[in-house]
C-alpha cells in the first residue's frame, strides 16, 4: 500500500540526502502544502530549502511555496546566529572558570561548520559539565541570570530542568552525563569529555566520534525511538554530514545502533553494517506494517507512551510530593490554578 503523497517523501529524501534525481519531475503535481507540514514534522524546512538552493530547484516552486520557505531559512539563521552569541558568553565563563565542558548536539554542529546555521533548526544550548564542575556550572548560569524553576531532589537524571533567561532567545540544557544511568556504560561522559576538542572560537565540543555515537544514542534512548520504532530525518542527516568527518566504523554492537543504522540505510541509501537478530527483525516487520496502517501506528505509540510515563511515574510522584518547587512547576504547567471548579 504506497502512500498517497509518496512522491512527495521520496523526493524531500532523495533531495536531502543527495540522491541523483535521474527523471525529469512534474513539480506541478507536488502537495506543497503536505510538503510543509512533512518537513516541519522531521524539523527540516530550511534544509529542503537550502539543499533547494544548493541543486537550483527554486524557481520550479510556485512563488508562495518559495517565499514561506524563504522567511523560515532566514528567520532560523538569525536565530542560529544569536545562539553563537549567547553560547559565546556563556563558554567563555566556563572557559574562564576552566570547567571541564562540552557543548553538544545542534550547537556543537554548527560551531564545527560541519552544517550551514541557516539549516540547522536548534531549540536549545545542550552542554555537558563533568560532575565534579556541575555546582559551579549552576551557579555560573544564575549569575548569568539563567535559571530552573525548580532542580531534582530524588529523581537522580542526566539533565537538568532547562535554565532560562527571560532576556535570551535559547534555553540552556546541562547534562551531568550524555545517556540515563542506565545506558552510561555506552557513552562514558568522563572519557568523552577527556576527548573534547576546541575550535576556532575557543569553546570545546565534542570530538566527531563522540558526536556521532551521541547523535544515535541520544535519539534512540532519550527520546525513545528504539523502543517506538520511529526515524529522525534530521538525525539521519547529521549523521550523514558527521560522517564524512571521521573515517572510524562504527560496530553495530547494541540494538540501538541497529535499528539507527536500519533506517539510515534504508532512507538515506547509506551502507552501514547491521546485525540482524530476533529483535531486529521485529522491527523491519513492525515498521513495515505500521506504515501501511495508521490505526496499528497510533495503538503502538499509546502503548509506548503508557510504558515510559509508569517507567518515569515513581519519580515524578517523589518529586511532587517532596519537592516544593517540582509540585508548583508542575502544578502551574498543568494550569492548576486557572481551572473554573
């Protein structure tokens, strides 16, 4: 069962990975409003644009089409030119405090020059702090006037609730460590850290080999793809860019790599070895089926959904009821206070 709208899809993949286009195609039967709405769900708008750019397809757009994607590539280039200028000030404290640091995902991209700013659509500052710098990393951030609404007291996470400053574009996400407790032996934050590099502006990140691991990992555990069977798009095209920095093959020694590198070779058309196993299996059949058929996509994801929030449930219940500044976070998310009885 193909989708309605394939044409679309195999388009914006074989434009954003750099497949060759071998037929002449008939713009004119294009859904450009699916096109939108299917590039904002994997978060790569300004890429399609740019890549638009790159092969000279624009003037094949309708004019409406182009101009929209025209304003939302500008406006995230200036957002990402203002996220080096806040990141700036923030590094160079550390830097000056000589905190053992890491900026990490989207910003170390961009900082790296291994992604154009106008594509890459970021949300926040992630840097990773060793535990032993952690207090003097939060104390930094408050006389930078960046502050949580309340900090974990039992919940005993990877990350910090975001630090905001009400006068700054960019929140500011501290990790202690890259992955969960539970997945730390995948990713050692201490060994990663030791393997920072600098760059031309003086800040560290992480080195391309790290980048890459936390790429996948961060997306198939934090937001728990592996367990939802779902695809990033985007994080298959940092993937993609990343690894043209780092000549080291990856092994696909855990699940999560497997699946990562599933997708990866099959939407990108990229080579990456996978070992298939039961569970993989399950997964090519799954992804499969639920492509074809919505109703059993939506009953799985509810699934999955249910599982994480009983997995993270007791957590959340200790915080709230030991954790004042946790109940009323929370409390005034849930617009507590404003409900009508």
């Amino acid at each position: 069962m193909l989708s309605k709208h394939f044409l679309e899809i195999d388009f914006v993949k074989k434009l954003i990975f750099g497949s060759i286009i071998k037929k002449k195609l008939d713009f004119n039967k294009f859904d450009y409003e699916f096109l939108v709405k299917y590039c904002s769900s994997h978060f790569l708008l300004p890429t399609f644009y740019h890549k638009s750019l790159e092969y000279g397809l624009i003037t094949n757009y309708p004019s409406d089409f182009s101009n929209y994607c025209s304003k939302i590539y500008q406006i995230n280039h200036n957002r990402n030119k203002l996220l080096k200028i806040e990141a700036l000030d923030i590094l160079k404290v550390f830097e000056k405090n000589n905190l053992n640091y890491s900026l990490l995902k989207g910003g170390s991209l961009i900082f790296n020059n291994i992604i154009h700013p106008a594509e890459r659509m970021i949300g926040d500052i992630d840097i990773l702090v060793s535990n032993d710098d952690e207090k003097i990393a939060v104390k930094i951030l408050n006389d930078l006037n960046y502050f949580s609404d309340y900090e974990y007291k039992y919940w005993n996470a990877n990350v910090h609730p975001n630090f905001i400053n009400n006068d700054k574009l960019f929140a500011v996400d501290l990790h202690n460590d890259l992955l969960p407790k539970k997945y730390a032996n995948l990713l050692n934050s201490s060994e990663v850290l030791k393997r920072s590099c600098k760059t031309s502006s003086g800040i560290k990140t992480l080195c391309k080999d790290d980048m890459i691991l936390n790429t996948i990992y961060n997306y198939q555990i934090c937001d728990y793809a592996t367990m939802k069977i779902n695809y990033s798009l985007k994080k298959i095209y940092d993937y993609q860019k990343l690894k043209k920095y780092t000549k080291k093959e990856i092994k696909p020694k855990d699940i999560h790599l497997n699946c990562f590198f599933y997708f990866s070779n099959k939407l990108a058309n990229m080579n990456n070895k996978i070992n298939k196993g039961i569970y993989l299996n399950l997964i090519i059949i799954n992804s499969k089926y639920m492509k074809q058929y919505k109703i059993l996509n939506k009953s799985y994801n509810l699934i999955c959904n249910f599982i994480i929030e009983v997995k993270n449930i007791r957590f959340k219940i200790i915080e709230f009821l030991l954790n004042q500044k946790y109940r009323v976070h929370t409390l005034k998310k849930l617009n507590f206070f404003q409900k009508e009885f």
